[in-house]
C-alpha cells in the first residue's frame, strides 16, 4: 500500500514539474505529460502503474466527465440540441462503421474485430483540446460544441462498444436485430436513468446542508456513485455521470443564487474543487498515457498496421464531421466550415479509448492488433494533432476573436 502511494506521489510531482516547464515554453501541457511519459519509458525508469480499465474506469473518467458536464449550460446545450445530438449519435455510428469498413478492406482484418475497434477508437477526448481553449480564453459556441459532441459521443461510443463486443463474442451472427436494439435502450436509457436519481439524491440533501465542504462532498458522492451503480448494473456509467453532472451544474452552478440548492461559499468551493480533481486525474492518466503508448510493441506489427490505424481514423473522423454538419447549413444551427474543420482536427483520442481497449478479453481474435492500434492512434492525436491545434485555431481565426480581435 505504502509503494502505490509513493508512486502516485511521484506521478505527481513529475506531472507538476512538467506542467510549470510546459508553461514556460508554450507547450500544451497534455502534450508535454505524453512526450515526458514516453520519454521516461524510453530511458527504462519503471515508475510502476500502468494504465488498467478499472483505474480508468474507477478513478478518472468520473471526475473529468462530471467537471466537463457540470460546466455546461442546458440553455446552450437546446440552442445547439440538434447538431450536437446528430454528430454523437448517427456520427459515432457513421464513424465506427467508416473506421471497420476500412480495416477489413485495406488491412483485412475479421469483420467482427474491425467493428469492435471502430466503436471504441470513434470515442473522441477533447481534454487537450478544451485545456488549450482555456488558456487561449476561447469561450462561446465553438467550445460548447466540441466539449458537448464529445461528452455526447463518449457515451454513445462506450454503448456501441458494449453490444459491438457482445456481438463479436458471440461468434457476430447475424443476430444483430432487435434484441440488439432492446440492449441499446436499455444501456442508454439505464443509464440515464441512474446518473438522474443519483444527482437528484445529492441535490436535495445538499439543498439541507449549509456547509460548502459537506456540499462538495455531496457532489463527490454523485459523480462517482452514479459510474459506479450504472457499471454494477451494466448500463453506461458515462451517460450516468454527465447525466448527474449535467443535472448538478445546472440547478447548482448555472442557476440563479435564489434557486440554487448551493450556498455561495459552496459555489465557490464546488467549481474549484472540481477543477482541481480534474486537472489531477488528467496529470496521471496523460503521463501514463505516454509511459503506456512507448511501451507498446510497435515494432512487433509494422508501420503498415500503425499508419493505416491512424489515416482510417482520420478519414473516418472527417465522414463524421463534414457530411454531418453539411446537413445542418442552411438551418439556424449551421456549423460553419471553421467550426467543422475544429471538430474534425479536434476529434482526439484518449483515455475512453484506451480504457476499452485495456477492458478487451484475451479470447477475442486480434484483440493485440487492436491494443496496439489503439495506442498509436492516441499517441499521434494526443501529440500531433494536439500541437498543431493552437496553428489551425490561429489559421481559422479564433484566437484572434478570443483575444478581442488583436493578438
């Protein structure tokens, strides 16, 4: 006990050092956890944990969902409903089917695997991407829209990958018809249902309580109770916690102080606390992600399996985004084509991803093909596309707009 404790003291310590370095140098500091992650791999310093599904599932995804979702206003989330709601929805799908489609016809891979590796890698994690837009001060629609669709689309990816799997492990007949639809529903509604009873729980006993640490705990309770029990009750934990994040925001945070189950001070408290518990498990889980992603046998597989991985993703990303927002242009919800291009460039890989891919049993065929293609996919979004993000901002002219037309 007292070694993991030491070593999540020491992950620590480096991840601060790194972030004090990244900011005097301008790196994104996401970025710069990756590359030191890696390169402490590299130099065969064994720091110990490794990433696992449970300890993504148990300890990082909660926070980092729930921090997302308590900060997003519903009267933004309805303006912007339809858009959000067909790139999440059909566009995971399209994006899945988009990704399989590729790797059995130009990797030839069984179509059952390319079909579970297509629902997990359409998992996009914005993390990088919405830390950046904080410290460019990128607010309005842009970010609501990227941080929205992802939020969205982790939970439709994780119920995709859960009957996807079932399929494959299965023998993938062609049972894939109603029975698969009654297990969608209530994977979905399930866990709506869960993160809903969990955060109205949470609120009314904070609205008794007057005290702010009392109330954050309260908001603990909820975000990791509501994973936990939808998990226990195989429904989507990640609908179950932006459900509970999404309800606590906005009758806490979001709302009147009047109407507000929370005091001032707890307010206060609650949006710090949360800020905090993010940026610790997105420390931990980005430096583990680089010790991880250097440590793969990449050599074992090839670059043809490495680069067809990361190109499909991309043009599987890109027959998401484009057709999808096209549909929305001559609507009042129109996603202009520099909104576009940032969702598509935007669309990062990261722990959702991996966490599903570290969750695959050892039974399913190519089950190492797919870890290795996986990490590769995260390692190139997380670094490349996350460094090249701030150019294409600054290109599409967003930064300027942040920055009050001058820069």
């Amino acid at each position: 006990m007292d070694e993991s404790i030491g070593q999540v003291v020491l992950l620590l310590a480096v991840a601060m050092i790194v972030a004090i370095g990244a900011r005097q140098i301008k790196l994104p500091y996401t970025v710069g956890l990756v590359v030191v992650g890696a390169a402490l791999t590299l130099s065969h310093t064994d720091f110990g944990p490794h990433l696992t599904h449970d300890l993504i599932y148990d300890l990082i995804l909660p926070p980092l969902l729930f921090e997302a979702a308590l900060s997003i206003p519903w009267r933004e989330l309805r303006r912007d409903g339809p858009p959000i709601l067909a790139l999440s929805t059909l566009g995971t799908a399209a994006a899945a089917a988009a990704v399989a489609t590729g790797m059995t016809s130009l990797l030839g891979w069984p179509l059952a695997s390319a079909l579970v590796y297509g629902s997990l890698i359409a998992a996009t994690d914005p993390v990088a991407i919405i830390a950046m837009f904080k410290d460019n001060k990128i607010h309005g629609r842009m970010r609501l829209l990227v941080e929205a669709e992802s939020l969205m689309n982790d939970g439709a990816a994780a119920v995709l990958f859960a009957v996807t799997l079932g399929w494959a492990l299965a023998g993938g007949g062609e049972q894939l018809g109603l029975e698969t639809l009654g297990t969608l529903a209530r994977i979905v509604l399930g866990g709506i249902g869960v993160g809903a009873a969990c955060g109205a729980a949470a609120i009314l006993l904070a609205g008794r309580a007057s005290e702010h640490l009392v109330e954050a705990a309260l908001t603990t309770i909820a975000a990791f109770s509501s994973f936990l029990l939808a998990e226990h009750l195989h429904v989507s934990g990640v609908l179950a916690t932006v459900t509970a994040g999404l309800m606590m925001g906005n009758l806490g945070l979001l709302s009147a102080e009047d109407k507000s189950y929370l005091t001032r001070k707890g307010r206060e408290f609650v949006v710090s606390f949360w800020e905090y518990a993010a940026f610790v498990a997105n420390s931990v889980v980005f430096l583990l992600i680089g010790i991880d992603v250097a440590g793969a046998p990449f050599e074992s597989y090839g670059p043809k399996l490495i680069a067809g991985a990361i190109l499909i993703g991309l043009i599987g990303r890109a027959l998401t985004v484009y057709p999808i927002s096209s549909a929305f242009l001559r609507s009042r919800w129109a996603v202009t084509f520099p909104e576009q291009h940032v969702l598509w460039w935007g669309g990062l890989r990261g722990a959702l991803g991996l966490a599903l891919a570290l969750s695959l049993p050892p039974t399913l065929p190519m089950r190492d093909e797919i870890m290795v293609a996986t990490f590769a996919v995260v390692g190139f979004s997380i670094v490349i596309q996350g460094l090249t993000m701030p150019l294409l901002l600054r290109r599409l002219g967003f930064l300027e707009e942040a920055n009050g037309g001058h820069h």
